[in-house]
C-alpha cells in the first residue's frame, strides 16, 4: 500500500519533468530561432570597453559578400561620414562580416536579441551600445543611411 500511494505521489512531477522536455525540445533555443545565417554585419565605431562593439554605424551584409566587396565600401563610407552621424567623432575601429549573434552580443542585446532582425540588407543603421566607452546606452538600430 505504502509503495502505490509513494508512485501515486511522484505521478505528477513525472508528467511535468516529461512534458517539459517535450517543449524544449519542439521549442529549441530562442536564439536559434531568430538565428539570421545568411547574413553578416560590417560597422565602425569610435570606442568600447572590454574589447566589445561600442556605438557606431553598422550594415547588414549577405554572407556571401565576395572579396568582402560591399562589406569594404560600406565600412569606407561609414569612415567617410561617420561625423554627420556623430558630430565630433570618428570610425576609428570596424568590424567585418561578423555573425549577427555575436554583433548583437558584443553591443549588449538583451535576452540573446538578435538586432539584425530590425535590419534590411545593404542600408546603414546607427546603433547604440551598452559597452560604449563615453555614452553607454541599450543597445538598438535605427536606420541612417541608404
């Protein structure tokens, strides 16, 4: 009697153990679900702490950019023009064909956000970053230039 009623007791936190690993496992991880694998990001930035992405500029670029081809001319323009996005500063770093996982990381995107996802291919966003060296902020893009 005393074992029927102890499986009796256990029953229930059997089914809850067995039904949450059938959601995770139809579920996944909610970075692999907004996981962008053809697409690469390119930026410049002025400054960060800890080897990270401060602010800057960045584009959002297909993988298989040849050469690094438009990954180059959008980091030349930015340097360009990095000024009339933020007065009295300069691009004095970049980043090329990085994944949008890590960018997203490395600026401080919280709960593993994948900002590409507010992102189209080719245009230049400015971005803000946890990690900035002078104006740390939240992380996010807003479109700049074409």
């Amino acid at each position: 009697m005393r074992n029927a009623m102890r499986a009796a007791a256990m029953m229930p936190a059997a089914l809850l153990t067995i039904g949450l690993g059938v959601t995770g496992a139809v579920m996944g991880s909610a970075t692999a679900a907004h996981a962008q694998p053809n697409y690469r990001v390119c930026g410049v930035f002025n400054s960060a702490t800890g080897g990270l992405y401060g602010t800057g500029l960045v584009a959002k670029i297909y993988k298989d950019d040849e050469n690094n081809e438009t990954c180059s001319q959008k980091i030349d323009f930015m340097r360009a023009y990095y000024d009339q996005a933020y007065p009295t500063s300069s691009g004095r770093l970049s980043f090329v064909m990085v994944t949008c996982e890590v960018f997203s990381t490395r600026v401080g995107a919280e709960n593993g956000s994948d900002l590409c996802r507010d992102m189209d291919v080719n245009l230049i966003y400015k971005y803000t970053s946890k990690y900035d060296a002078k104006y740390p902020r939240d992380a996010g893009v807003s479109f700049w230039h074409r």
